[in-house]
C-alpha cells in the first residue's frame, strides 16, 4: 500500500456520506457489550467486510475477568397514575440505565428519584449510564423531564432479561505478504451514541473495505468489541500470536468537527507514534499529541503491561472534552461526512507509512551515483517538483546504511514520507538500492 493508493482511495467520492450514512443505520440500535444489539450492529458491518462473529460463553474467565450473563431489553417505562409514560425506553434506548435488571414494580416519587439520572447543567439532555457488573436497575432522563414530575404513585417496568449466554465480537483480517500484523480496534457496544461508538465502527469498517481492495505488505487485523471486556477476551483468545503485533490503533470519537488527536502507545516512540505524528504534521492541518496514560479506551488493555503491543489511540476531540460526551445529545448532528472522510484519510496515510517502511542499503556508497545519466533528475511537475525528487533521491541513498529506515529519513530530511517511498521505489528499479537483509 503507498501514499498515492492511499490518497486515491481517501478522495473517493461521497465516502464520508457512505459512514455517515451506516451511523445513520446503526443509530437506533440498543447496544451493550453482550446480546443481540451488538451481534445486530457486527452483522450489519459484516455486510460491508468479511467479518467474522466470535462467541465467549457467559462464565469464561478471560485473565482476571469473567464474561458476564448476557443482557437483553425489549421494553421499559415510567408511567404515572393515568397509564402515561413519563419515561420511555422507545423513544430513547438511553433512558434506561444499561444493563438495568428486569423489574416491574409500583412506588412513589420519593422512591423513585433515587433511581434517575439527570443533568442538571444540561436540562434537555439525557445522560448515559451502565451497571454492566453490579445488578442494579435505573432510568435516565433530562433534567427538565424530572422537574416534571408529579407527586404521586408511578409504575416502573424493565422487560429484560439477564441470561446465560455469550459475548460476541467481530473480526476482520486481511492477510499481506508478510505475517506481521496491523491491529485496529474500535468499541462497539455502546447505544445511541453516534461520536463514541458509531464514529469508530463506521470508520474502521470503510477502513477495512479500502484496505482490501490495495496491495499491501503487511497483514491487518480489524476487531469490533465492547469496551474493556470485550478487549481483554480478545487478548485471552489470542495470546499465542499477538507477537505479531507490529503496530496498532483503537479508533474513536473520529466523528466530530474537531482537530485531530492522537494519544501515544505505552512504549511511547513505536513506529506507529512517529508515523501518525508525520502525517499529522505534514498535514497542515491543527492536531494535538498526548501522552499515554492507563486512562481512556481500550489502548490501556493492549498496553497492559503483560502484552505491552504498540497500539496507540486515535480520535478527534478525547472523551470528556466535548459536552455532549455519554449524553443524548451525541447524536448524527454532531458527527459530520467530513470529519469522518478526514480521518479516514490520515488514517489511510499513516497505514501507508508503516506498510511501506523498511531499511534499506544503498548499493553504491562510495560518494553519490551520477543520477542524470541515469535521467533521475527530471521531473514532469516542474521546479519544485523536480528539486524535491532530487532532495528525496540524495536523502535516501545517504542514510540507506542498513541502520536507517525510511520513515527515519523522512524525519530527518523533513520531506513527506510518500516522496522518500517514492525515491526508494526508483532507486530499486535502477539497482542503485535493495533490501537491507
């Protein structure tokens, strides 16, 4: 995969609506990190993909963890003494506290308000919460719907059930040349949260669809879970060959309008942290680098230290810092066709830089070969364009000294990576450079 598939393939026309749209699809699904609103969500993707869905029985111990009973909700309410719904699970899946055991039961105002949530700064909002490992049951609501509330007697019900089950998962792999692999990651279990959730899904799957339709060097695997759990099993499932891990990124939050940020892997200088670091900044465009932490999404599960994997995290605006994070109001407004097109595309370069990278021995190291009678120096794009394929030729036959690689020589020349890739690429076809063994 180089730069130019990767830049063709970022362009494509309306690919940023073609997400947009299978958020859109996805939107109104009640997801949790078991039963059948995610195994809904990972076969709608696995008609975009080969994707394959993987069960983990209800009890299996995935390291310090157990899979929990699997969650399913058809129904909930609150009605008040005139059989109206105050609070109704159809018409947002938020309104109930994910994961709520089933109940049906009568009580008070008194009693009930100490099972709702609200958002008192944000009064039209409805916040998200979970109880996933302690059996609990509540509801969520704007704030301006509890101040509605009247004194009296409500009938409270939640029609799930808590069963023996599975928690699925999705996975895509796409084999290269070489067995070294390419994780990406995304969470896939949350409800109708468009930017934290959907965002992620929705890039990942357009990124595995482009992804095989190129050429590529390195193999890359692409896995839809529910948060934490749902990485953590995947490691325990895996642990023979996540050694093959070469580099990784968890995607989310990729939706919203603002700058890109990208949050290092624990090692801190992977390939990965440097690569996405140079798309960044040759893009011209505002981006934030932070630090990692045990903090945040499920890079803190791959970093772990037992499996240290270079998997960093990319996003735009981190968890937390936008308001409508975990509320009702990340809804399909606040991600846009163009923020996902732009991330898919840095993504597809920085993918680019370490399926292309390499180190390589410049067979003719005795001061520089003559390239203008090799007809190196001329270039069809003009001045500019020829001075910086001559720049990139020197660079790389320079440091081609079996110590440097390529993404190496692109930081230290400051030209773009593509270009370096480029004049590699030349240098082989005229056997003035080869593979360092």
């Amino acid at each position: 995969m180089n730069a130019a598939d990767a830049r063709r393939a970022a362009t494509e026309a309306g690919i940023g609506e073609s997400m947009h749209r299978l958020a859109e699809e996805l939107y109104p699904i009640c997801r949790s990190i078991t039963g059948d609103g995610l195994r809904q969500t990972l076969r709608r993707v696995g008609e975009e993909v080969p994707l394959e869905i993987r069960e983990i029985p209800t009890g299996t111990r995935v390291f310090d963890w157990t899979i929990p009973r699997e969650w399913n909700i058809s129904d909930a309410y609150v009605a008040d003494a005139s059989g109206r719904r105050v609070i109704d699970f159809r018409s947002s899946n938020l309104h109930v506290v994910n994961y709520s055991v089933p109940v049906h039961t009568r009580v008070t105002l008194e009693e009930l308000r100490s099972r709702l949530t609200a958002v008192p700064e944000r009064p039209d909002w409805i916040p998200y919460r979970t109880s996933y490992y302690r059996e609990d049951w509540g509801f969520c609501l704007s704030q301006a719907a509890l101040d509605r509330l009247e004194d009296g007697e409500y009938e409270v019900c939640i029609d799930s059930t808590l069963t023996d089950g599975s928690l699925s998962y999705g996975e895509v792999f796409l084999p290269g040349e070489t067995q070294d692999e390419v994780l990406i990651s995304t969470h896939a279990c949350h409800p109708s949260l468009c930017n934290d959730n959907l965002s992620g899904v929705a890039v990942a799957t357009f990124l595995a669809r482009t992804i095989a339709s190129l050429p590529r060097r390195l193999s890359y695997r692409f896995v839809f879970v529910p948060g934490t759990i749902g990485a953590i099993a995947w490691l325990h499932a895996n642990q023979a060959t996540v050694s093959r891990i070469k580099h990784g990124l968890v995607l989310a939050c990729v939706g919203d309008p603002g700058r890109v940020t990208y949050k290092r892997s624990r090692k801190g200088d992977a390939e990965i942290d440097r690569a996405v670091a140079h798309v960044l900044r040759e893009s011209g465009d505002d981006y934030e680098l932070l630090d990692f932490s045990p903090l945040g999404y499920d890079e803190r599960q791959y970093g772990s230290p037992g499996f240290d994997l270079p998997v960093g995290c990319f996003m735009r605006t981190p968890p937390g810092r936008f308001p409508e994070y975990h509320t009702s109001a990340d809804d399909l407004d606040l991600v846009t066709a163009g923020s996902l097109a732009d991330s898919l595309g840095k993504l597809l370069a920085t993918l680019s830089v370490v399926d292309g990278n390499g180190v390589y021995v410049n067979l003719n190291p005795l001061c520089e070969p003559q390239l203008g009678r090799r007809a190196l120096l001329r270039a069809a794009g003009g001045r500019k364009e020829a001075r910086a394929s001559e720049e990139a030729l020197l660079w790389v036959l320079n440091l081609s000294d079996s110590r440097h690689t390529l993404l190496d020589i692109a930081e230290r020349s400051g030209l773009e990576f593509g270009s370096i890739r480029a004049a590699a690429d030349t240098l082989i076809e005229h056997d003035l450079l080869q593979a360092a063994e």
